[in-house]
C-alpha cells in the first residue's frame, strides 16, 4: 500500500508531466525506501522513456513489479494514474467555466518558468549519473540538434543509439576476449 500513496503523492503535487517528477520518484524510491539503486533508477529511466507511455507510469509500473510481480505493478500505476484522472475530471466538471478567465491564465503563465527549472534538474542529474562528459556530450547535443531543427523523428534516435551500442559492445567484448 506504501508503493500506491508515495505513487499518489507524487502524482497529485507535481506540475510539469513526468520530467519534472524524476527527481521526486527518484527521492522516494532510491534516496528514501532505496527500492532502487542509482544505477538500477537510471535504467528504469531509460526504459520508461524508451517505451510507450507516460513516464512516471512507466517507472511506477517497473519499480512495482520488481518489489511486488504483478500486483505491485498494478498497485504502483493505479497510484500513478488516479490523482491525475481525478483532478482533470473536477477540472472537467467544473471548472470549465474559468478556461477564459484572466486570472487563470495569468497563474499558468507564472508557472512555466517553474515548470522548465523542474525539467532541467533531472537532466542534469541524469547526466551526472551517467558519467556524460566532455567526451560524449556530443551525443545528447547531435540528438537534440536531430531532433528540433532537423525534425528527425526520436524513433530513429532510439534505434541508431541501440545499433551503435551494440556495435562499440561487441568491439570491445573483441579485445577484451
């Protein structure tokens, strides 16, 4: 039941979609309960944003299976999912009426910047962790670059990163054998 309300927590209070709960969950669950590792919170990440899906789901979804199989992963979703489904259905319901309301828009606008500081935490975090230096900040920088100015899809990102690790694997897996 823990794994549900620290899922629902951080759901509920968190502004900015699943970038910006990264440093939260990684509190919960690494810092705080350490269900995870660093190492083992990295590779959730990397597959929670390599999989369809919402991020802060995915990582419920992995961290509840690998302490509780299925159940846990049920459990850790439904934590995930609820406070969000449950403020956009009041939202919904009634606050429709305040769409063109000055005031909320003025609120929402005060809270971009804050949004884009909560986004950036995690990537630099993340970064550290994965030891990027100035060697291999050019991957990341290049993928960026692919990516917004050339409109080159994610996907192809995700598969040429894959075939490229594979490839320096078995290049090294060569030398060391």
């Amino acid at each position: 039941m823990k794994l549900f309300w620290i899922f629902a927590r951080i759901g509920a209070f968190t502004i900015g979609g699943g970038y910006a709960m990264i440093p939260l969950i990684e509190k919960e669950l690494v810092d705080k309960y350490a269900w995870l590792s660093k190492e083992e919170f990295v590779d959730a990440l990397a597959i929670a944003q390599a999989t369809p899906g919402i991020l802060a789901v995915n990582i419920a979804v992995l961290t509840g299976h690998k302490l509780q199989g299925f159940k846990g992963s049920l459990i850790a979703c439904l934590g995930s999912v609820l406070p969000s489904f449950l403020m956009i259905l009041a939202i919904a319901m009634f606050f429709s009426e305040y769409q063109n309301n000055i005031y909320v828009d003025k609120m929402f606008k005060a809270i971009r910047p804050a949004v884009v500081a909560l986004i950036a935490v995690p990537v630099l975090t993340t970064a550290k962790q994965v030891k990027i230096n100035t060697k291999t900040i050019i991957i990341p920088i290049a993928a960026a670059i692919l990516i917004w100015a050339y409109g080159i899809s994610p996907i192809y990102i995700i598969l040429a990163a894959g075939i490229g690790g594979w490839i320096i694997g078995r290049m090294e897996r060569k030398k060391i054998v």
